[in-house]
C-alpha cells in the first residue's frame, strides 16, 4: 500500500464507524407529486472538462467571470445541451467519445421535507442502448447527489465540479497506474492548475481529520439500479458505504426512469450535511446510463435546494 493511500485511509476511517452500522433508513413518505412544483434541468455530457480546465482561459473563456464570483449555472443554464453536443462528438475536451452516446437530457427534480426528512422525486429519459460494451454490467443507470454545506471553496459556484479533476481515472492528466477518485482541492497541500498533477500532494492525517470535522466536505448519495443505496462524502477521496440515512425507490417506466428518495435532515456521521429549514444549498446531479461508469456519465450545472427558501429547487414543506 502506497503511502498516499495510507494517508487518505487513516483520515477517514473515523467516519466509516462513527455511524450504527444497522440502522434503518427512513421511509420514504407518500407525498402528492401533483402539487409539488418541477425544476426543470438540463443534464449534459461533461468530457475531460476538470476543474483545472475551468480555472484555465486557453480553455475555459468564462474563467474571468467565474473568478469574480459568477455561478457556472447563471452562465451556462441555457447552453447545457450544446456543450454537451460539443463534447460527446468529440470536438471539445474529451479524447474518447463514445458513438452514439446522447450529448444531453431533461432532468426534473421535485423536493419536499418534514421535521425529519428531506424527500426528492427525479424523473428522467432512459437511453436508447448502445453498441458500446457495458462499462457497469449490473447497473443500468446509476443516479448520484452531492451537497455543500458552504465549507469548501468554489463549490458555491461550481457544484460537484470542484470534486472532478484533470489527474483523476480517464482524465488527461491521471497517473499510469493509479485510481485517483474525487477529492476536493483542500485536502491538497497544492492546487496546480498549470501542471494539474496535484492528486499525490496531500496533507497530513491529522490536517485531514481537521477538515473532516469542520465540515470540509461534499455529502454524496447514490442510488444504483440494481437497488443498492450508498452515501457518503468526497474529502481526500471519494467515501461510500451502504446507506444508512437514506433510502432510494425506483423503476423504469416504459422509457422513464422515476427514482424518489428520502433523506435525514439531520447527518449521523462526519463529512456528511445537516439540512436545515429556512436555508438553502448548492447541490450537483449525476447521471450514469447505459451501463456507463466512471467519467462518461452526464451532469448538472450547480443549482440551489432551497428547504422553505428561494432556490432553483424548492422543497415544499409538508
């Protein structure tokens, strides 16, 4: 075992027994779809395109405005499904387009909570199959959720982007023979957007287990077709275990995936979010489908949950 690899696992192995390893998810409330109001979303095919790539202007001409403070979703909202033709073909930020893999879909999200739970209902397009081989054979489409609680910089503006970089698996930069997953560039002693190979640099376990504490992370939940519920947090590197503060239904109707969820407001391990009424929070959408994995999934642009507040995604109170 190499010695980063030790680091990150030192760092976070407080969080994979900080919660009781049996308890029971919530359940997932019957609610009145009908009268809770869509957001309406564009999930589109991302490429190579790393946070790295963002913060560069050869690359990304948006860099200035995103600096100055700009949301990527207050720029690029109405452009998704053409960024993603652009990338899925090939010409812009991905080496290995895949033929025939859509560049975009719609995305509808509803959300309501109680004094207990936050609950989501996401309806979506399945895709056509492809003739590309099955990436992930037992899972047909995956679907994943991060959120930020206001600790990490830039997540704000750039959702699960700032988790996704250039040294990462199929990325331009990765290292040969390394898995490097999704960390968030504070768990680095460097953040080289020139050299873009910041995935060896981290900071010592005791730094880590600081920014654990302090909530320097982005709760993540998933939800895999084949019914396995996941939850966890990306720090140093990407942590997922079997889901205990939240529980997934879905199904394929047709060609429409509906996945509804339910979720604790309140975290019962560190690096996850406490969500609280009256507040909003930047979250980040992934989709894989086809079989896809790894980085040929499709995405959202960061969008605000608001719990009884303004967001783009407005949770109901019920």
């Amino acid at each position: 075992m190499n010695s980063v690899r030790r680091t990150i696992l030192a760092a976070t192995a407080i969080a994979l027994v900080a919660g009781p390893a049996l308890a029971k998810g919530p359940a997932i409330k019957s609610i009145n779809w009908d009268s809770v109001p869509a957001a309406k979303v564009t999930l589109f095919y991302p490429g190579q395109t790393s946070m790295e790539w963002i913060l560069t202007g050869t690359d990304h001409g948006g860099v200035r405005a995103f600096k100055k403070g700009d949301r990527c979703f207050e720029c690029h909202s109405e452009e998704a499904a053409d960024m993603g033709a652009k990338m899925v073909s090939g010409k812009k930020a991905e080496a290995a387009p895949i033929p025939g893999k859509r560049p975009a879909f719609p995305f509808s999200v509803k959300a309501a909570y109680d004094a207990d739970n936050l609950y989501m209902r996401f309806e979506f397009p399945a895709a056509p199959r492809g003739a590309s081989p099955k990436q992930d054979a037992e899972n047909e489409m995956k679907l994943a959720m991060m959120i930020d609680q206001g600790k990490v910089d830039m997540a704000a503006r750039a959702g699960c982007w700032v988790t996704c970089h250039s040294d990462a698996r199929d990325m331009p930069t990765a290292p040969a023979g390394k898995q490097v997953t999704k960390y968030v560039p504070e768990s680095r002693t460097q953040f080289d957007i020139a050299k873009r190979d910041n995935w060896d640099k981290l900071k010592p376990a005791a730094e880590l287990d600081a920014l654990l504490k302090s909530g320097t992370t982005l709760d993540l939940v998933r939800f895999k077709s084949s019914g396995a519920a996941e939850q966890g947090y990306v720090l140093a590197e990407r942590v997922l275990k079997p889901a205990t503060d939240v529980t997934f239904a879905g199904e394929k109707k047709g060609d429409t995936w509906v996945v509804t969820m339910a979720r604790k407001l309140k975290a019962s391990a560190p690096g996850e979010v406490t969500l609280e009424a009256g507040k909003a929070y930047t979250v980040g959408f992934a989709v894989h489908d086809d079989f896809a994995t790894g980085r040929f999934h499709h995405v959202s642009l960061d969008m605000r949950l608001g719990l009884g507040t303004d967001g783009e995604i407005k949770a109901v109170k019920q």
